[in-house]
C-alpha cells in the first residue's frame, strides 16, 4: 500500500508541476495613432504643393499645361507632329538631356552637370515622375515637368542638393528612342 501511495504520490507531483507556459502580456498598447498623423500630414503636404504648382501654372498662361494621370503637370516646350507615334515601351533605350530647378525657378542641376543620359525603360533607377514622363514624349519633343515631391525624390531629396519633400521642375528633350529587338 506504501509503494502504490507513492506512485499516486509521484504522479500527483509531476501533473500538478507540468503547467502550460502563461502568454506575456504587452507592456503598451499602440493604438496607430502615429500612422493616422502621418497620413493627416502627407495629405496636407500632398495640398500645399499641389498649391504652389496651381500658383507657377497660372503666373505662365502662355503655356498649355496638361494634367497627367499620374499626379504631375506638362506642357510641350517643342511637340512633333507626326502620324506615326513613337513612343518608348518597356526595356527600349531612351536618350534624352533634363534639367532640374526648383518652383521658384532656382537652378538646382544644369543639363551640362547632368550630361545626356541613356535611361532603359523601366528597367534602371530613375525618379518616378521623369520615368512616367519619359513616357508621354517621343523623340526631338521637349516637355517641362512640374512633379510634386511624391513623384520626384520624396522625403529624403537625394541627399545631395535636393532637399526633403521638394517639387521640381524638369525641362526634358529626349533625342532619340532605339526600340528593343
């Protein structure tokens, strides 16, 4: 009778000390607050330079401004006229000189510092806004651009002249488009 109380007795320690471990529970609580500012303060970003490029569009009404579907401004500086459209697809080279300043007009990179460029489409590093322009052109057209910060460098500018949330303009020429074989 000892040995079978002492089983029960060793069977009754090890059940009662085998507990399941208790899920920690978090010290704070986010609530995603801090994401609902940084919403609040993209779209008032986002209204205030959509302000500024309304002011630079009509202080120039000789220009004929387009809206892109893409968020940013244009007009044709020089525009081709001709019924077969060429304009680049995907992985074709397109060579084309820009300039970047800023809305007031400051030059921020020259063409002559930024030398001619050959850009594959959609296949290397560029700026959002100027791949998306660099679409809408073909070649011997010369666009200016007016993008909004979100379509150029965004919040950290390239960390060399161009600074945080910055609108830009680009006056774009593409010389020639080699289509892909």
């Amino acid at each position: 009778m000892k040995r079978n109380l002492a089983i029960l007795l060793l069977i009754l320690i090890t059940v009662l000390s085998c507990k399941t471990p208790e899920a920690r529970k978090p010290k704070s609580v986010s609530s995603g607050s801090f994401i609902d500012q940084s919403v609040a303060r993209n779209k008032a970003l986002n209204k205030k330079e959509i302000k500024a490029i309304e002011t630079v569009i009509a202080s120039q009404p000789q220009n004929d401004y387009k809206t892109s579907g893409n968020g940013f401004w244009y007009y044709y500086n020089t525009k081709i006229e001709t019924d077969s459209i060429v304009k680049p697809d995907f992985a074709d080279i397109v060579n084309f000189n820009y300039d970047v300043k800023a809305l007031d007009g400051k030059t921020i990179y020259t063409e002559e510092e930024l030398k001619t460029q050959n850009y594959a489409m959609d296949q290397q590093e560029l700026f959002t806004g100027l791949r998306e322009g660099l679409k809408l052109m073909q070649a011997g057209e010369t666009v200016t651009f007016l993008f909004p910060s979100h379509k150029a460098y965004g919040y950290y500018g390239d960390e060399n002249r161009i600074g945080t949330n910055t609108p830009l303009i680009c006056k774009v020429t593409v010389n020639t488009i080699t289509k892909k074989e």
